[in-house]
C-alpha cells in the first residue's frame, strides 16, 4: 500500500501534535511554518491532564515532565498580598496540572515530531488551500492526501475555504511575560500559583512559577484601562498597583507580548480533504488554561481518524463528532469564567476550581488510552 501523505501548516502546538501522531503511523509528513525560526511566543503555559495524556500518547511526555513545574497550591491573594483562599493542587478528584514555558514544551514536540520522521520547513507562508487536497503558496502548489490547517487564529487555509466563520473579541487584554523567579519576595507563597486582584483598578496579576528561574506573569485588564494596557507596556502603573511585585515588574521587558481575549467557531472543521484544528477552529479564552490541550487532543485525535479510516470523509466526519461536543463546551465554559475574571470591589472572588472545569481537565479524546 502507498504511503499516505499529509501537509501541515503551522509549527504550533497543534500542528505538531498532528505530524508527530501521524509520522508515527507511517505517514510523509511535511509541516509548513511561516516563520522563519522555530520558536513559541506568549510566556509560559497550563498543561492539564488531558493534554499530558495527549503528549504521553506521542511520546513526547516525559521530556515535557523533565521541564515543569507543579505548585502545591493554588492561591488569591490581593494585590498586596493578603491571603484571601488558597486551595491545595492537585485538586480533589482532579488530575495534574503543571506549567512550564512555551519554549519548553514547543522544543520537546518539535523533537518527537521529528524523531518520528516529520519534516518541518520554516519561512514557508501558506495562502491557502482547496477540498481537492492542493495547498498554495505564493510560489507554487502541493498536493497530498490531506492538509491540515494548524495556523492559528488567523488562520489562512479556514479562510481560503470559505468555511463560515465567528471570530470574537472580548473586553480584556494581557500581558504576558517571563521574568527571573529571583525578582519575587522570598516567602513560601512564591513556589505556589497566584492570582493577585487589584479589584479597585479590576486587574490581575498571575503569578506563575515554572521550572528552574522562570517566572510567568499574566497581567490582565479590561479594554478600557487604557492606563495598564498602554503601548510601550508602563511599569509604573503596574508597580502602582502592585507594590509587592515591584521588583518582578521592573524585570518585564519592552514591548511585552499582548493578546485580546478572543473566539474562533466554525460551522465545520473540514472542506475534503482539508482539516482545521487547534485556534484556527476552536481558539477561546484561556480562563481555564484548555487552549493547547484542546488544540493537541483535537489533533491526535484527527490523526487517528484519519490512519484509521482510508477514506477522508469517514475521518472527517467520526473526527467531528466525537470531538467537537467536549470543545463546544470547554469553549463554553472558558467564556463563562471569563464574566467572573474582574470582580466588583467586595464581590466574592470566582471560585476555583468548580466541578465542570475540573472534569473538562480530565476529558480526553476516545482515541488517548482512558
Ligand atoms: C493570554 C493567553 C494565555 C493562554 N494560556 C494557555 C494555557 O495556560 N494553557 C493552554 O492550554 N492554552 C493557553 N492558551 C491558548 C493556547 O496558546 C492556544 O490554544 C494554542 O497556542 C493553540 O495552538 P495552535 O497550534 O492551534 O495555534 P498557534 O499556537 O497559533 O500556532 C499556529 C502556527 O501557525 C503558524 N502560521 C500562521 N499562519 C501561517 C501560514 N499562513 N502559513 C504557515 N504557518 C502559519 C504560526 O506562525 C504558528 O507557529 C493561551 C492563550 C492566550 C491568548
């Protein structure tokens, strides 16, 4: 039988979730990435159970494990510091929940994507693809058996489709940064994951130790608090509202990464023989720290479908429905939380963790060994 081929565009994490799952079934696997060097933008990132489980089943999991950290508390604490609730990780009943940097865990898919034969192309900017299974650049075509559009919330190959799409912008913006974890206070809180609420300026730092000397903040505002979300990023509005994180503030660099919260639902994933997964199909808030868990579940799963089933509309459409009720509702709930993410003065803080966000955490495609 010939080998099955498979073009994928965009190195996130995603992307090559997709060519390690099916490099490793046998398939030529080519992935198709923009840029023109490896790499992960946005800090550091949440890894739940289910994307452990996703990573585990592509191998990729122990060297993501070497690299992570897991805090033994979860906290909030105003902005100077008072202890309002904390909350001992992991979470009754739940399963794991580490962090790590996005460098970290971008590096180790790269690595097993590779092991497993993909090749991945940098400077390679799609424009777009068609059912037929031909996938443009400015240059020229290629045709494969599928193509898989893994590029993210702008996503070239969804919209060259046509495929009808809503794409949401909600009213809160972030900062996202690693500093060294040596510009905190030394106290036994900073090994712990933090939210500090400022809820007279409605902001929020997260506090987000990850492995060795990293550091991971979150700074979050609503859209109109033009003083926090002001470009260049002003440290001293931060360090105004957060005096006890002065010094960790003072190490953030110029220009930050920023991001909207935003949504991405499409009417289908998939147009023949091309497929959308990750942001570029489902992206949501990251109230609940489920974007690339989502996004690499998703793929793994599209993987297996598609070794599974010679015929693509088969696939496609077993793909669909097992896994698009599980992310309409972390996409749901994401969304939910995010109402509760700025708190009026004296109004009681979100609660963390309530059982439907726990149990989303746990939720793995039929595909990943239960
Ligand atoms: C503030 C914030 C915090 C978050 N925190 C978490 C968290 O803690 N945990 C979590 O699970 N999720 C989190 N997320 C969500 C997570 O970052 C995304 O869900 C995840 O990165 C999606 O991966 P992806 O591979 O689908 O897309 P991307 O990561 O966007 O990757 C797409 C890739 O495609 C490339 N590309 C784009 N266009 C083209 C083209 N035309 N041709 C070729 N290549 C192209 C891009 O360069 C990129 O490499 C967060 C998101 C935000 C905004």
């Amino acid at each position: 039988m010939s080998v099955r081929t498979a073009e994928i565009v965009g190195a996130g994490f995603a992307g090559l979730t997709a060519a390690a799952a099916l490099a490793r079934r046998g398939w030529s696997v080519r992935v198709h990435e923009s840029a023109s060097e490896l790499r992960a933008f946005g800090a550091g990132i949440f890894l739940w159970e289910n994307g452990l489980r996703v990573l585990a089943e592509i191998g990729a999991l122990d060297r993501v494990l070497e690299g992570s950290y897991e805090a033994p508390s979860w906290d909030d604490r105003t902005a100077d510091g008072e202890l309002m609730a904390a909350i001992p990780m992991p979470l009754p009943g739940g399963g794991r929940m580490v962090t790590m940097t996005r460098h970290h865990l971008h590096t180790a898919l790269v690595e097993c994507a590779e092991a497993a034969g993909a090749t991945i192309l940098t400077g390679r900017h799609a424009a777009g693809a068609d059912p037929e299974g031909r996938l443009w650049f400015s240059d020229g075509a290629v045709t494969a058996d599928v193509v898989i559009g893994a590029d993210g919330i702008k996503s070239a190959v969804r919209d060259s489709l046509g495929l009808p799409a809503r794409l949401e912008r909600f009213d809160v913006g972030v900062y996202r940064v690693l500093v060294d974890r040596k510009l905190a206070p030394d106290h036994s809180m900073w090994r712990h994951y933090v939210n500090f609420w400022d809820t007279v300026k409605k902001r929020r730092i997260l506090y987000v130790p990850c492995a060795g000397d990293s550091l991971y903040l979150l700074l979050g505002a609503k859209a109109d608090d033009t003083e926090a979300l002001r470009v260049p990023f002003d440290r001293s509005t931060w360090q105004a509202s957060y005096p006890l994180l002065a010094d960790a503030i003072g190490g953030i660099a110029d220009n930050p990464r920023f991001d909207y919260y935003e949504r991405v639902t499409l009417t289908s994933w998939r147009a023949g023989r091309v497929f959308i997964v990750g942001d570029a199909a489902h992206a949501m808030p990251p109230t609940l720290g489920q974007g690339a868990g989502t996004a690499m579940g998703n793929a793994f799963h599209l993987a297996v479908c598609l070794d599974s089933f010679r015929d693509v509309e088969t696939a496609g459409r077993a793909w669909e429905r097992d896994a698009r009720p599980d992310t309409d509702t972390t996409q749901q709930v994401s969304v939910n939380r995010l109402e509760e993410l700025f708190p009026e003065q004296g109004a009681r803080l979100p609660e963390h963790w309530k059982d439907d966000e726990v149990g989303i955490s746990r939720r793995v495609p039929r595909t990943v060994h239960q």
